[in-house]
C-alpha cells in the first residue's frame, strides 16, 4: 500500500466525522486567552467576579484572580507575575502600600517608574460591628481613631456593653487599612497586636478573617468595604465620617490588549449594570 492510500484512509474518515460534528452544531472549542489579575480584594468582590462569566461571553477572556491586597498585588505585578492589579485607592497611595508591604516581607522587588492606573469605579470604608453590640449606632473620627489606636479601650467608654475592644484590621499593604489609616487616624500608626486590659488590636491576614471575626466577636470592631458590609446578619454598619476611594486596574504601562478588552467590557454599558 503506498503512503499516499494509508493517509487518504486517514484522513477522510476525519473530515466526515468533523463534518458530522459541524451538522449537529458542534463546535471545536477555540483557546481561551487568560488575563491574570491580582491585587485589591475589594476591586475583586465588587467588580470582577459579579462580572467574570459575562467577560468571558462578550471577550473570550478568562479572568484568573488571585488577590491579595492592593500594595501585595503590585509588588506581583512588578516581578512579572500578572497582567494587571487591582487597587482600591490611587496610585501613589498604592505604592505607598506596597513599599510597606515589601518591608514587612523583606521583598527586594524594585517598582517600575511606569504604572498607570486606569479607574473604573469607587467605593466607600465603613465601620462594622457585631450585631449584638446594639448600642453603638455612631462613632465620630474623633472616637474611631481612640478606639484604634487604643486610647478607648471599652465599649462602656462610649455607651456600650463592657466588653474590652477587639479591633480587626486588614493585612499590611491592604488599601482599607490604609486609607482608613489616613482618613481617620491621620496617619497614626496601628499598634501590633497590643493588648491592654483585654482589649486587643489584631491584624487579619485576609478581608474575610475581618468579615468573620466581627461576626463571631460581640465585642469586635473593623473597617471594610461597602460593597461587602452587609454579607452577614451578624454584623452591622454604623453611622460614621464618609470616606471614599477609588478603584480600578493598575498596568506596567499602557495596559495590553487583552487587558484593555477587559478594560473596555467594565466600562461599556453593559459591564456597567
């Protein structure tokens, strides 16, 4: 049999059964192109996964996340290891966050000097607490940076049940600490897990450590984000000074192509519903 028979008995089977598929409406699945993306929780939660399958449908792009915090995720970011992060405050204030970050885990990585932020949307910090604490309907800046910084130490001081303080705050590099460091403390620093008289301040290794704490504690208190206070019907938002922020995607550079898809989809009409 001549080679030229043996690949004719090869081949024609497979055109009919590839013809058989295209009949029936079957399509070959085409390669899914991926765009990694870390950083921000917050921007995560609130804008990427509710839009992660209809990214996928409009685009063809798969989102691959793993976030970790605004000033984590750009330290990634810079070593190569993603397409973009997210961050949930500007850029200067982002690599503010990052250089602590990297300090905290001895990371040599140098930032490029070309970041660029592209935003597509804001949120709001809001203070929880645990749903039993019913008495503590509104805290002024004035009390909030007490509590943090461990001046108010009891729930009694300001009205409440006497519990000792338990303060939860989110992981070095997170944006939330941050700004609400910023906002509220006026750049006063956070004391490491410092306990005086019961009252302790501890800090998460992750958002939803945060999230679960508060609603496990009675006595537990935490900033985050708006967009996921009201996850739990353990936990309650308290009146408080507005404090917003931004959020958006950081690149080296102008983004990609296929970040700027991804891009382009949040900021149409419908990736804005």
């Amino acid at each position: 049999m001549q080679v030229s028979s043996v690949i004719r008995s090869l081949v024609v089977p497979l055109v009919v059964i590839a013809l058989g598929f295209r009949a029936l409406g079957v399509q070959a699945a085409e390669p899914s192109t991926t765009v990694r993306i870390v950083g921000s929780t917050t921007v995560e939660k609130s804008i990427l996964e509710p839009s992660r399958d209809d990214i996928r449908a409009a685009t063809g792009i798969e989102l691959e996340l793993k976030c970790q915090g605004s000033g984590a995720g750009l330290l990634e970011l810079a070593k190569g290891a993603a397409d973009a992060s997210g961050s949930s405050e500007t850029l200067p204030e982002t690599i503010k966050s990052a250089n602590k970050r990297a300090i905290l885990a001895q990371d040599a990585t140098k930032l490029p000097k070309n970041f660029v932020f592209t935003k597509l949307g804001h949120d709001r910090i809001v203070v929880i607490v645990n749903a039993k604490n019913t008495a503590i309907t509104k805290l002024s800046k004035k009390q909030l940076a007490a509590i943090y910084t461990q001046k108010i130490i009891n729930w009694k001081e300001l009205g409440g049940n006497d519990e000792p303080i338990l303060v939860l705050t989110g992981p070095v590099g997170s944006a939330t600490r941050s700004e609400f460091q910023k906002a509220i403390m006026d750049g006063a620093e956070y004391p490491v897990r410092v306990e005086r008289k019961g009252a302790i301040v501890l800090t998460s290794d992750t958002a939803a450590t945060e999230y679960a704490g508060v609603a496990l504690k009675s006595n537990a208190i935490a900033a985050v984000s708006e967009s996921s206070a009201h996850k739990s019907k353990d936990t309650r938002v308290v009146e408080t000074p507005i404090i917003d922020r931004p959020l958006g995607l950081i690149t080296v550079g102008k983004p990609s192509a296929k970040v700027q898809k991804v891009i382009d989809y949040l900021r149409s009409k419908e990736g804005g519903k």
